[in-house]
C-alpha cells in the first residue's frame, strides 16, 4: 500500500462525527453560523439537520456519509486549493468528496458570499 492509499484509507475510516465539531468552531469563530454551515453541507450532500444528526449519532464514517449522499450536480465546479491539493486533481473520488466539504467550511468561514459558495 502506498502512502497516499494509506492516508485515503484512513480517511475513509474517520467518522464525520469526529470532524464535525471541528467545522463547526471553525464557522462560528469567524463569525458565521450553524444555521449556514447546516446550508452549505445540505447543498453537497443532500442532507438535512435531521439526517446530518442521524448520521452524526450512528458515527457514519466518510465513506459511508458520501456513498449515502445525493451529491450535488454542481459539485464540481468547486476547485482550488485546500489542504495543499488542488482539488480537481484529486484521482480519488471520496477524497476528492472530502475535500470538496473542507474546502466549502473554508470559504464560509473565509466570509465568502452564500452564492458564491453554493455557485449560483
């Protein structure tokens, strides 16, 4: 296994419970809200505050909280860099997933417009 299978392995595993209060003290130190990261999650993923609490609760891994989400059309036309990748060229499809959410928390904590976040 190579470092990069290892490390989108690990990814996979990770339980979206374990990063989400970390999205949201991000927001909510630059001054946005819940209500609004709730916004921008529902738009990637399909997922209302009800189901984004389920999936919470269950521990839902990555892995499982993308294979089970209605990813938005638009999706793609998130690109840049996050994390030190450029997200269009990321091969693999969930950490590309992945970082297309990271890269959302960021412009909403950045103070991006809502529109422009949700490319309207």
């Amino acid at each position: 296994m190579t470092p990069n299978e290892k490390q989108n392995e690990r990814v996979a595993q990770m339980t979206f419970a374990s990063v989400y209060p970390h999205y949201v003290t991000k927001v909510e130190k630059k001054g946005r809200t819940l209500a609004e990261l709730h916004q921008v999650i529902e738009w990637l993923t399909g997922y209302d505050e009800k189901k984004l609490q389920v999936l919470i609760d269950e521990k839902s891994t990555f892995k499982d909280f993308f294979e089970r989400a209605s990813l938005n059309p638009n999706a793609s036309l998130i690109i840049g860099v996050i994390c030190g990748y450029r997200i269009e060229e990321i091969e693999n499809p969930l950490m590309r997933q992945v970082r297309y959410l990271d890269k959302l928390v960021d412009e909403l904590a950045k103070g991006k417009k809502m529109e422009n976040i949700l490319r309207v």
